[in-house]
C-alpha cells in the first residue's frame, strides 16, 4: 500500500476494514477502531466470524462479499465493539446502529482477492438528516407565515379602503353598492383562504379501499372543461390499466389532490400542449412496518408539456404559499402533498426548463388485495 493511499485511508471519518479472502482481517483504519473499540494490533489477522461475534448482520454482508463475490449494504446494522474499551459516548449500549457496506475486492487481473468492508456510524447520518429536515422546516415556517400575511393584508387592504371610502358617503350609490360588492368579495377569499388553512389541521377520515381510475376520469374531464374555457388546445392522454387494484385512502381528498396537480399541469401550458396521465402497479415500491407485511403501491405519474421549473423553483415547489403564478394561494401542491403522506404514499416532482413537469404519487393498494408478485 503507498504512502499516500495509507494516509488517505487513516484520514477519513468512515470506518474501513480489508479482509483477505480467507476471511481474516489484513487492515484497519482508525476511524474503524474507534467504532469498533478495539486496535489494529489486537485485531490483525482475526476472521470476520470472530470479528463481529453477536452481529449476525455483519457476518452475512461480509461473506456474501467475499464468497459469493456480491456487493452488499446493510442500513441500520447492530454492530457489537469488539475490543475491551468500552465507548465513552455510548456508555451502556449492547452495540452500535451503523450502515455498512461491502465490496469484493480484485487483483489486477480480476481474481477474487477478498472484500473491502466500510462503516458508518448511524447516529453521524442521522444528525446530517436531522439539520436538513431542520433546515427545510425553517424555510417552511417562513414561507408559511408571509404566505398567511400576504394572503390576507392584500383583500384586507381592499376591504378597509372600501369601508371608508362609503363611510364618507362620497360618490353615487351605484359607486358605494361596487364598494360592498368588493368588501364581499375580498371577504370570501379570506374565508377560502382560511377554510383551506383548516382543511390541512383537520384529521382525515379513516381509509377505506376505492377504485381510482373514476376519479382519474372525472379529474380528467373537469379539466378538459376547463382548458377550453381558457381557449387552451391541451389534450390530455389518460392511459390506465382498469385492472388495477383499489388504493386505500379518502376518495375527495385524493380527488382534491389529484385536480390540484392537474390544474397545476394546465396553468403551466400557454396556448397548446398535452398533459398525460399514467397509472400502473409499481411493483418495485414496497416497504414493510416493523414486522407488518409488505405493501405494494400504484403510480400515478401526471406530465405536462409546460414551461417546467427552474431548479430553485423545483426546491420551492412544495413549500406552502410558494407560487410563480400572478393569482395563485401556493397551496395547491402542499395540500396534495399532505394528503399522499398522510396516507402512506409519496410525492415526487421531476421538472426541466423548457421540458415540462411530472408529478408522479405513489398511492397505497389497499391492505385487504394480495400484493402482485
């Protein structure tokens, strides 16, 4: 090993351990003894097996490595110190959460020549997520308390200058009935803006399962409506397979979420364009609960062939009150965010300059259907 590989290896915060292909340990950075308590003078040359002795996880990613010459990782992995040092900073712990990963490691000629194992402390990736969830919900919070004021100062500004401008009885009754006309109407978008508020901080309903490709339909139609009223020539592609599963949720929420997204598609195509609608079974996507059954989600993928977003718009898009449009409230995509997550599911948006945008939501199949294999 050079001079400069060994003082890289030993200058890094990750954990790294080489093993022959025997199994035994050959090297061991610092950043590794300090995880796993013990020196590399005491571990040198000790196997895999003994090395991590009661973390059965450890054992099996480093011998599918090396025997079945396999990349592995593993998050969340109990890993056992090893040396007689017990850890300051985790005085008490049976062992250690980390993420490992391993890799086979080859000669020049691509013989098997053992496995490369690195090491994560999980506490270290947990405090980075916990400073960027920190970071967004700030950002979240401000974006949220000047949407509110902003929302409301406009209508209120309207509506106080009306009020006084009748209260002088200036102007003909025609002029002083428009005044009340507009304190109404500036009024009611205060209440929608607050009855929306309230929407978000209600609990939802428990889920029930319901076919989506109606709501799709409806949705789909609604909008079709819409565009032409705009003088828009947007065709909107529905493409779903009608076998698919019944989701578990609320149907008008999900219905809400659903024509928020689409209204968004329409709004941001200027004259003529297309927004496609996909919904299919993604098997790939599924997740177990503790110990609970794995559960398979439908993707439905929305795309217009808009303007798209910029990156810093695309960072944005989600935040509440966020908007780029002249009349929009910003809160079309939160309130459909909200719903996904409180579901289970997920929302992703995808977008490029000049390309357009994807929204695409993973909806969770019903728990009482048999996942598709």
């Amino acid at each position: 090993m050079s001079d400069l590989l060994r003082q890289t290896l030993e200058s890094v915060n990750v954990g790294i351990l080489v093993f022959d292909l025997a199994g035994k340990l050959a090297y061991i950075n610092p950043a590794a003894e300090e995880i796993l308590q013990g020196s590399s003078q005491a571990l040198a040359g000790k196997h895999f097996r003994t090395l991590f002795r009661g973390s059965p996880e450890a054992v099996r990613i480093v011998r599918k490595a090396i025997e079945e010459n396999t990349p592995v990782t593993g998050f969340d992995v109990a890993l056992k110190p090893v040396g007689r040092r017990q850890p300051v900073h985790r005085r008490g712990a049976a062992s250690i959460p980390v993420m490992l990963g391993a890799s086979p490691l080859s000669g020049e000629s691509g013989e098997p020549q053992g496995a490369v194992l690195s090491v994560k402390s999980s506490e270290i990736l947990s405090l980075v997520g916990q400073e960027e969830r920190a970071a967004v919900r700030a950002e979240e919070m401000q974006m949220l308390a000047y949407g509110i004021a902003h929302e409301i100062k406009n209508p209120l500004g309207g509506i106080l200058g009306a009020a006084q401008w009748i209260l002088r009885g200036e102007g003909p009754d025609e002029d002083r009935a428009e005044g009340v006309r507009l304190i109404l109407r500036e009024a009611r978008r205060i209440n929608d803006l607050v009855e929306k508020m309230l929407e978000m901080g209600k609990t939802p309903p428990p889920p029930r399962p319901f076919a989506l490709p109606p709501l799709l339909h409806d949705a789909e139609q609604l909008l079709l409506s819409e565009a032409r009223e705009q003088g828009k020539a947007v065709r909107f592609d529905l493409r779903v397979d009608p076998s698919l599963p019944p989701i578990s949720g609320h149907p008008d929420t999900v219905y809400r979420a659903l024509l928020n997204i689409l209204k968004n598609a329409l709004e941001a195509i200027e004259g003529a364009g297309t927004v496609s609608i996909e919904a299919r079974l993604n098997v790939n996507y599924r997740f177990a609960r503790g110990r609970g059954r794995k559960r398979s989600f439908l993707e439905v993928e929305i795309t217009d062939s808009g303007k798209g977003m910029t990156e810093d718009e695309l960072r944005k898009a989600l935040l509440p009150f966020y908007t780029t449009k002249a009349h929009g409230t910003g809160l079309g995509l939160a309130m459909a965010r909200q719903t996904v997550t409180r579901l289970g599911g997920k929302m992703e948006i995808r977008s490029s300059p000049g390309v357009g945008t994807s929204v695409i939501l993973s909806l969770p199949v019903d728990p009482g259907r048999k996942a598709a294999a």
